[in-house]
C-alpha cells in the first residue's frame, strides 16, 4: 500500500508558507527533485528551507550568512567534530597518490584490521560504498548461506533503500508517512516479514511457524530511525537465540550506532547477555564522512562472497583510498577519550532539553541509547514504531525552527535521533540550552494541524 508518491515529499502547506523560502532553495527545486539529494534533507515536515551548507569545522556548520552549531553531524559520521585536521591531511594524503584503482591497497587491510580488533564478532570484513549497499549484500549473502528467501524486519528500522527493505521503515520513510515505496515490485516484499520492535511473542510465532525458512533478521542494533528505541534489555540476544536454534542468521544493522556509541558499537555496551551477530553493517563513522560503509562478521559466512563463494558482490569505488584513509584517521582517533566527551555532550544536552521542556509544560520523554538521543513528545517512553507514532509530532517543527532561528541546525524531523561528536564541548552545549527554553515554550504553544 505505496503512498502516492506525488503527496509525499511536499509536507504540509501550511507550515511552507510560515517558514521563508529561500533562493537557493527555489533555485535547486528546479533542477535537483525537491531540491535535494536525499528526501529528509528538504525540511519537509518542518517547513521552510533546508540551510545550503557552504562549510563546516568542529561543532559548526556555516551558510553563505552565518554559522550554526550542528547537531546533525551529516547524521552521524562526524564523531570527531567536522573537518578534523588529522582526517582532512590523510585524505589530502592520499588524493596525491590517485584518487581511486579498482585494485587492492595496503590501506583496506590495515582498516579492516581496526575493525576486527574492536569488534569481535567480526572475523572478516568487506568494504562498499554506502549503508545500503552493506545490508543488501548481507541480505543477499544471508540468503546465499542458508538457502532460504524470508527476511525479517522490525517496523520502523530502516536499513537504507534497498527494494527488500522499503517496508514500514523509518528514516525518511517515516517522516513523509510513507507506508512504504512506489516502484517496488510486490515479489520483492514478499519474502519480507515485518514485525513490531521489542515483540519477542510474535518473533517466537513467527519462528514456530516458518522458521525453516527464514534466511534472517535484520535489525538496527538500537533503532535510531524512528527516533531512538532503545532495545529491551537482552532483546538482541533473544533475536540471536531464536536464530539459531532455527538456522537462519542475525544481521546487526550497525551503520548508525557503530564506533558512534562505543568503540565497538552498540554491540559494544550490550553484552549484559552475551550474543554475537552472524554479520554486522557499517557505516557513516567508519568512512569519517567519506563515502565508505561495510559488512562483516563470521568467516564461514564472509567466505560465501565472491571470489571464494557463490554471492555475488562487486564494487568499482569499493575501499576506496580516500574513504579509506579518512575511516582509518577516524577510528585511530576514535579513543576512549573521544567516546567520554561525546556520551558528556550528549548527556549535557538531552538533560539541559528536557529540563527546558518540563518548565514549559510538554509532555516528552528523552529516548536515549549511549550518546544517541532524541526527544518524544510523549510522558510514555517509545518502545514500538506504532508508540513513536502516537505521540504530539506537531509539536516539533516550532521546536525545530525556534532552535534553527537561534543558530541550531538539528535533525529537521521528530524521527531523527541528535548527533553530537568530541568538539560539542560545555560552551557549545550552554549556547544550545541558552535557546533551548524559547523553543520549549514554542512547542507548548504548538497545536496540532489536524484540528
Ligand atoms: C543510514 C543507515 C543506513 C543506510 O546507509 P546509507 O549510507 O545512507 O545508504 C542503513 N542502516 C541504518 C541503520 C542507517 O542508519
């Protein structure tokens, strides 16, 4: 049941005409769809114009006009700050020496090595380009391995724009209302079965009836795409048990939360009940803001990619030296030191915002996973795509332009988690909470379109 396309990336009229619309905005609308790259990007729920991005150093951002502090953190592979100076010289580094072969390089291994050595379940790794390309081939090399065709997915996760993966998933997908995606051939979902987050009965029903076939679930190791849902405690570790005792695989969507949250990921700080995921994605962080995503995990599972298996995968920028020299700049640098300052940011903030929100009155809960947050403007904490949903989401697009107007640029949508990196340090986060209490009040004032 595709939305109709053509309602969906516009957002509401009303708020258009309130938020200005500026020049470049109107400019790239004519030659770019909707004006941007990527459908979150064009502040469709929020309104107004997205900011045209000129530069960015440390915790800023800066227009043609003027700077913001940023808290999107081109949604999470700034953990250093922007531009870090040690990453920016090895990718000038490498740029001298050719900027892409289509050939092996020394560089690949050393940073698949950093990978193994934080991430134990990871026994061999390969690079790709994007978040999506790295669960499409886990997708497909789950399906190789075990010879089966059901994927399971948890609604509201999002794991890039796959066919097989455009159903009730979050991101973009869930800040246009778009049950799913046109174009998306109805054999392509069919082997496709979504679920409810943190609903371990219905993952139990489900492996009763079909576990013979399911090839795998997918799931984001803490969702952050539908704002933030923290898994409940040993969720991930049930997922793996049931997987096992059935035969299919438990890919650990990684993208988002991996060397965001801890050295080795949200898997990292979720060993409370030990489990380890047949394969892991990465993205955003391990590319330090170049293109650069991968998949890893279990060797005798790797060992099904082509050349040694029957999976096909392929890319002709895979491990590219640029992207590869700013992931290995990125996670050497990426120390305990750099995790503390970005879990104290992050604590600072959603603390500081709530604070601000409670004077003011809203009802909102701080969904918080490590140094990943966002605000539900709901008392009751989301544990479920269907309780994100449910809560006051007309509430935030005042909030979002009263912070935009004080020089805050953050997520333009209720289901995008907060990203702050070591650079947001305690001047950074008093000058946001400084604006904080007037974006409060907007939100409280905020009524709901509908009525
Ligand atoms: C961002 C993201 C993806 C997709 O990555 P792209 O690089 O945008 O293709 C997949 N899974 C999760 C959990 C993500 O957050």
């Amino acid at each position: 049941m595709p939305a109709p396309p053509s309602s969906a990336p516009t957002g509401p009229p009303r708020s258009r005409r309130r938020y200005h619309v500026s020049d470049l905005f109107t400019r790239a609308q004519r030659v770019i769809p909707g004006g941007v790259d990527s459908p979150v990007r064009a502040f469709g729920s929020v309104g107004g114009s997205p900011v045209f991005i000129d530069r960015a150093s440390g915790p800023f951002v800066y227009s043609r006009e003027r700077q913001y502090i940023d808290l999107v953190g081109s949604w999470g592979p700034a953990l250093l700050g922007h531009a870090h100076p040690v990453v920016v010289d090895a990718v000038q580094r490498a740029a001298e020496r050719g900027l892409s072969f289509g050939a092996p390089t020394e560089a690949e291994i050393e940073l698949a090595e950093l990978v193994i050595d934080r991430v134990d379940p990871v026994e061999k790794i390969r690079f790709v380009s994007t978040g999506t390309e790295a669960t499409m081939t886990a997708i497909r090399l789950a399906r190789g391995f075990t010879g089966r065709d059901i994927v399971v997915k948890f609604a509201g996760c999002y794991h890039g724009h796959e066919d097989s993966m455009l159903v009730a998933a979050g991101s973009g997908v869930a800040t246009f209302g778009m049950s799913s995606s046109a174009g998306v051939p109805k054999g392509t979902v069919e082997d496709t079965v979504v679920l409810p987050y943190n609903d371990r009965e219905a993952v139990t029903q489900l492996f009763a009836s079909h576990g013979d076939r399911i090839a795998a679930i997918i799931t984001e190791a803490a969702p952050a795409n539908m704002g933030v849902v923290p898994p409940e405690p040993g969720f991930n570790a049930f997922l793996k048990a049931e997987c096992e005792k059935s035969g299919a695989l438990l890919i650990l969507d990684e993208v988002l939360t991996g060397f965001r949250v801890s050295r080795a990921g949200f898997w990292g700080i979720d060993q409370a009940t030990p489990y380890e995921p047949d394969l892991l994605c990465f993205g955003k962080v391990i590319g330090g803001g170049m293109p650069l995503a991968a998949l890893g995990g279990r060797a005798d599972v790797m060992d099904h990619l082509a050349p040694l298996g029957p999976v096909y995968q392929a890319g002709t920028l895979s491990g590219n030296p640029l992207a590869t020299a700013a992931g290995i700049a990125t996670l050497t640098l990426a120390d305990d030191e750099v995790y503390a300052a970005v879990d104290r940011a992050a604590n600072a903030l959603s603390d500081g915002l709530s604070r601000s929100l409670t004077s003011a009155g809203v009802a909102h809960t701080i969904q918080k996973v490590g140094s990943l947050f966002s605000i539900l403007f709901s008392d009751d904490p989301a544990g479920s795509y269907d309780d994100v949903i449910a809560q006051d989401q007309f509430r935030y697009a005042p909030f979002f332009h009263s912070l935009l107007s004080s020089g805050i640029h953050l997520p333009p949508s209720v289901f995008e988690a907060y990203f702050v990196s070591a650079t947001h340090d305690e001047e950074i986060i008093a000058r946001i909470l400084d604006a904080a209490p007037e974006a409060a009040r907007a939100a409280a004032e905020a009524s709901s379109a509908r009525t």
